[in-house]
C-alpha cells in the first residue's frame, strides 16, 4: 500500500497477462517481452512502451527518457 495512484505507476513487464494487468489497473506499461516472438500476443498491445527485441532493445536511459517525455 504505497498510497500512489495507479495513472502515477509505471510497470515494467516482461509477460503478457503482467501487461494486461498493469492495463486493467489504470497504471503504465514499459512491455518487455522475454521471448521476442511473444511481443505480438494482443496483451502488449496496450503497452505504453512496448520494446520489441526484449531485453536486447530495453536500457534504462531509453525508459528513463520515455517516462520523462510522457509526465
């Protein structure tokens, strides 16, 4: 119970019913799919941030950025 609003939350997630929960939530998603084959499933399709290649492609200067430009 952190006392935070979910719209204020950004989830990091590396699974697809992870990312439809975050959604169903109200909170962000940064969708980092563990199997790159896996980032077409429809759940990551309501990411806020969805990086493809999984962790080839995720660094936390790109997600720090993202979140800066998207407050």
């Amino acid at each position: 119970r952190l006392g935070a609003a979910p719209a204020d939350c950004v989830v990091l997630e590396d699974a697809a019913p992870g990312a439809a929960a975050a959604h169903a939530a109200g909170m962000r998603c940064i969708a980092i799919p563990y199997v790159a084959a896996q980032a077409d499933a429809p759940e990551f399709a309501t990411a806020a941030l969805l990086l493809r290649g999984g962790q080839e492609e995720f660094t936390a200067r790109a997600a720090y950025e993202w979140m800066a430009a998207s407050s």
